[in-house]
C-alpha cells in the first residue's frame, strides 16, 4: 500500500513509518518539521503544516491507499495551560479529511486518545461513544471533535473510517516532558519527583505494541472500518508504583514528593482491548518491566539531548 503518516516526525509516525517501510509499503510522511530519526523518511516526508490547507493540497499527492492521520498538540497539561491550541488540533484533523476527499485518499485512521473517556467509574474502559460532558480538558475536546469530523466525512462523502484510541504510549523517540521520559531525565540526573496525584492509575503501552495496533487494522480495514478500537496494554499502573520501577531500572533512588492532582488530568484508565483482540489480532506483547528497560536504554544513548 501506499500509505500517507502526519506527524510522521513524532514518536508514533518514526516508529510506524519504520515498521511500514520494513513491511514493503510506501510512506509518504507529512510534519512541520524533519525527521530527527529515522533516516529513512528523510526523502519520504513532506515538509508542510496541517493548518495550512493550501500548500497540502499542493504537496500531497493523489494515488495514495491510506491515511493515518497522527499530527497533533499532544501534550494534555501544555493544553490544560494554552487550550486554544487544541482548537489546532480540530482544524488540521479537518484539513487531513478535506485533503484525502479532494485526493481521493480511501482509507483514513485517526489516531484519537483514552482522553475522550475522561476519568470511567467502570475499568476496564469499553469503546463507548464519545460523551462531550466527559471532556475534562481541551485535549480530550479535540480529539472528541475530531472523532466527529471523520465521522462526518465517512457518512457524507464515502471516506472508509476507523478510529484508534492510544492510552500512555511511551517508548524511544520521545524528548517530551511526558510522564516517562520526564522521570527518566529526573532519576539519571538524581533530581527529586513530584508525583501528582500518586494513587492515578495509567494503562501504559509500549510503542512497538501501538504501532503494531495500527499495523493490524491496516491490514484487516475491511473488517475494522467503521470501528473504535482501544490500543492499550490492559493493565493499569499507579504514578507511584511507575516512580519505583524507573529508580529500580535506573538504579537510583531519588526524593519523592506527593501532591494533589493537576486540573484536567485523569484519575484513573485501563482499556479494555477485547475488540483490538477480536478484530485486529491484537496482543501486546511487552510487560511494563520490559518496556521500561528499553526505554531507559534508549535514554541513555541521549542523555545529552534530555538534559
């Protein structure tokens, strides 16, 4: 297949722009900036912004088979503090939609977020309708719009749609104050941890398990089309019991602080992937202790970049 990636320069879009190129497709990637790693798609991407309709529709080409649309503002508290930006992330889902119509682009995945659910009375978390009531920030908003969005263009204009929703992915390529990369830099460092809210519970995936997610429903998307799927681990973990594990991977023992709980941020998430399981051939295959030593492995190669 011939395969369209935004975001193809973020954490999510090297590593399955990597797996997709390994598989034999074409990628062709789209980001505001070049890839930092792999290589690769160095040739393969489009320099152009989402936001900008005009010059995509100009760079992007016809003829291709797919799109995963994965560009966006992602980080939930840099949204919390400047939530006019998540209004960013509806309008460049919108663009990618209008692109694939004029295109002819058939097939379209949207990478949406365990956000939308907010915090769930009832875990495991089913895929459920979004609820806008839920939103608890401008985030998970976002992603709920852009859900309707490619709703919209598949009822009205015959787009084939199918949504994936990510719960914690963490992993290499990722240089961001998220949670994991966050404590890692801390601990190797010898820095205290603030843990906010040290009872929240986050299904936390590996970024081989997500890829692999979006993978299998590209390859089963005349069975998935039409359908949201969780792409987690299923399994929960506590900010303090990911705290304790980094310092044992690391091998240090650091100061730890508890406080409360941040505005907009969710208590507590595990995915239920029974769906992912049935119609995509979903099984991730990475423990949180595995996960994490590659991750710090990684880490350890950039120390430099993550000081």
């Amino acid at each position: 297949m011939r395969i369209l990636v935004t975001g193809s320069s973020g954490m999510i879009g090297t590593a399955l722009s990597e797996r997709l190129l390994a598989e034999g497709h074409e990628v062709v990637g789209v980001d505001r900036v070049p890839p930092r790693w792999a290589d690769a798609m160095r040739d393969r991407t489009i320099l152009a912004d989402l936001r900008n309709l005009d010059l995509c529709r100009r760079l992007i080409p016809s003829g291709l088979d797919a799109c995963v649309h994965l560009a966006a503002w992602a980080r939930v508290y840099d949204l919390v503090h400047q939530p006019l930006l998540a209004v960013e992330n509806v309008v460049t889902t919108a663009h990618a939609l209008e692109v694939c119509r004029e295109k002819g682009i058939p097939r379209f995945v949207f990478a949406s977020s365990r956000e939308v659910y907010g915090t769930s009375e009832e875990i495991p978390v089913r895929e459920e309708p979004v609820h806008a009531h839920k939103a608890e920030n401008a985030y998970s908003a976002s992603k709920g719009a852009g859900e309707a969005f490619v709703w919209a263009y598949a009822n009205n204009y015959g787009l084939e749609a199918a949504l994936v929703r990510f719960s914690n992915v963490y992993g290499r390529y990722d240089l961001s104050d998220r949670v994991i990369p966050r404590f890692l830099r801390l601990v190797r460092r010898g820095s205290p941890l603030q843990l906010f809210a040290p009872d929240k519970v986050m299904d936390l995936i590996f970024l081989d398990d997500a890829v692999d997610g979006v993978v299998r429903l590209l390859d089963r998307f005349s069975d998935a089309r039409g359908g949201r799927f969780n792409l987690g681990a299923g399994e929960g973990t506590t900010l303090r019991a990911i705290a304790h594990e980094i310092q044992r991977a690391i091998g240090r023992t650091v100061e730890v602080a508890e406080e409360p709980n941040r505005p907009g941020e969710v208590l507590r998430f595990v995915a239920d992937i029974q769906r992912a399981r049935d119609v995509l051939g979903f099984a991730p295959k990475t423990s949180f202790a595995e996960g994490l030593a590659r991750a710090a492995a990684w880490y350890s190669q950039y120390d430099s970049l993550t000081s």
